[in-house]
C-alpha cells in the first residue's frame, strides 16, 4: 500500500518530467558567474517579483541569514512573530553567524502588524541594540499556513521604512500565497527590501531556494553566501528543477490548498479531533488531539503503522501538510486511518520522537 506522507511539503519527488529538465539543463561555474541555466532562473525570478537581482542559494535558512546578515550588524536586533522560522527553527543562526538578536512579539496566527511594533524601536543608545530589522512570514508556518492580505504587508512596509528599518520576508511559501491571494508578485516585491522563496516546498523541487533584492543588497549577499559555505558550481541541475516548477507548479498549488481543506474538513468530523476548516487558508492542516485519547506523538506512532505520516507539533497538536505528491483519493484515506485510531485507541502507543515538525 502506498505510504503518504503529510509531515511536510519538503518530502516531494521530482517528476519524471522535472528529472529530464535536470537531466539536460546547461551547466557552469557558478561561482564565476557562467552557469546558464542559474543565471537565467535569478533573472526570471527577479523580473516576476519586480527586484534588481537575485542569487540561488541551498536552502531557505541560508536565503533568510544572508538576508539578516546583509541588513544587520553584530549587536543589531531584527522584529519578527514569535512564530517565525527564522526565530524558531534554524538553529540561532542570527546570533551564531550574524551576532544579531532576535526580538519577538506574538500574534497566533504568525501575521505581525504595525500596533505590534509601534513603540518598540529603541532608543539611539550606546547600552541597547540597535533596532535594524523587521521580518515577516507569508504564508505564516506555526501561523496556521495564513496569508497576508497585500494591503497588510504594504501597511507594515511603510510603517518600517519610515522609521528608517530594513524589512524582509520569509517567502518560502509565498507562492501559495500568491495563489489564495491572488496578488502579483511584482506588488509583494514592492514591499520588502530582500524576498527569500523556497522551491523545495510545494514547488517540488528536491532542493534550493533564492534571495531577491536590489543589486547591492544581493552582490553582497553573494559574499556572504560564500563566507557561509554555500559556494555552487554546476547548479544548474537544480536550477533547472526550479525553472521547471515555477512554469508548471504554480497554479496547481491550489489543487494542495482544497485538499487541505477537506482534509480539515473530514477531521471534524471525528470524535477527538479538533480540526477547522474555516481556518486553513493553503496547505497547512493543524488540528488537536482529545488528551484522553493520547498525545500527538502517540497517535501519531499509531498512524504510522498504517503508512500515514504527520507530524506531530508538540503536545496535542498535529500538522499535516499537503503537497503535489497526495491526492484526494490519499486525504481520504488518512481520514479513515485517523477514524480507526482514534476508534481503537493508542494512548499505549509508546512515547518516541517527542518534538515539532515544522519545517
């Protein structure tokens, strides 16, 4: 029987047809600037989020910390959810390699706004950090996989810019916010000073992701990129993936996003899960677990018996996430395995792997 996996959209396998893209994309050196296939992927992507320039990086924390290392300085402070990656799950990153802090502020559903920063600038002292940064998340991770609505990132973008801040943003799924949105991306690049996008999420990719901004922020970025171990040569191979995916992956995100849904849907329906459809915006599915029924990492034990795959996030809490490579037929199939657990119990199922899944 078929194993689905829903513990994130970074468990993808390249198509068939995303595999002879690679298989005959043009290489180069990149690092001296002659891979073809990357530099043409940096110009598209640049072009359709209305940047400078952009660089092809490994990953979406190395896209995120050169953006943080580009606009801060060692004793400097970034703003950020209390929710954000950036703040959670790439492993101090700000403070080991950029000896910037990170200060947070809590909004549940992950979307930072003005009233939240209003005030907390601090003062032009040699005692405190100097306040350098703001950063948001579209769409927000532990947020719930919501979407910032455009007038909401413009809003913050001009409260931080006024105030003399560099703003970025956690895209790393931010096509699937394009898609539930329906904004272009030329109007969110107008909106932040560097864009950090994942291709090895619900993109498919196997691997990659890239930093936009303006001509200067990225040279330098290009710097930092090798200072952090992140020098390519022939990346075209997974460049071409990249290029494939975001001519034919786009619009079918929204395939992922009413699978999610019913999804969220179907849960509700079980005794002993808490789930809302009304709060899943893409392809993000967070429900609860009845305690007298077990934890999340007990059920979750249990789900993997049967070839179902979630991720438990701590406690009660569950993710499951949808992606290109689950159908609907799949989403029912996990509902019935969460019905039969969840029928027969698996508070017994031992303890392990306790912890969150959320990348």
């Amino acid at each position: 029987m078929k194993k689905i996996d829903l513990r994130s959209d970074t468990v993808t396998r390249p198509s068939q047809a995303m595999r002879s893209a690679m298989a005959s994309a043009a290489v180069g050196d990149d690092m001296m600037g002659e891979d073809p296939t990357v530099n043409e992927l940096e110009r598209t992507m640049a072009e359709r989020f209305g940047k400078e320039a952009a660089v092809f990086v490994c990953s979406g924390t190395q896209g995120n910390q050169l953006a943080v290392r580009v606009h801060c300085r060692p004793g400097d402070e970034l703003l950020i959810n209390e929710t954000g990656h950036i703040a959670n799950f790439e492993g101090g990153a700000a403070a080991a390699l950029s000896g910037v802090t990170v200060r947070t502020f809590l909004r549940p559903d992950g979307k930072l706004d003005v009233d939240d920063l209003e005030g907390k600038i601090r003062a032009d002292d040699q005692h405190l950090s100097r306040t350098r940064l703001v950063c948001l998340e579209n769409t927000t991770n532990l947020g719930g996989g919501r979407v910032y609505s455009l007038e909401h990132m413009q809003r913050v973008s001009e409260w931080a810019r006024s105030n003399e801040l560099k703003i970025h943003l956690d895209g790393a799924r931010i096509y699937n916010a394009v898609v539930s949105a329906g904004y272009d991306p030329a109007d969110v690049g107008r909106c932040f000073d560097t864009i950090s996008i994942c291709f090895s999420k619900g993109l498919g990719c196997p691997m990659g992701s890239i930093l936009l901004g303006d001509a200067a922020d990225i040279a330098l970025a290009r710097r930092y990129r090798k200072l952090f171990g992140g020098a390519l040569r022939q990346a075209g191979i997974v460049a071409a993936a990249a290029q494939y995916a975001i001519e034919h992956h786009v619009d079918r995100l929204l395939i992922d996003h009413q699978n999610a849904r019913l999804l969220a849907s179907l849960l509700s329906d079980i005794d002993g899960i808490t789930a809302d459809p009304q709060s899943v915006e893409t392809n993000l599915v967070y429900f609860d677990v009845d305690a007298q029924l077990g934890t999340a990492v007990q059920l979750a034990g249990r789900l993997k018996e049967a070839d179902v795959l979630i991720g438990p996030s701590g406690g009660q809490m569950m993710r499951a996430v949808t992606h290109l490579d689950v159908d609907e037929s799949d989403i029912c199939r996990v509902a019935d395995v969460v019905r039969q657990a969840v029928a027969s119990g698996f508070s017994a199922q031992p303890l392990v792997g306790d912890g969150p899944y959320n990348r």
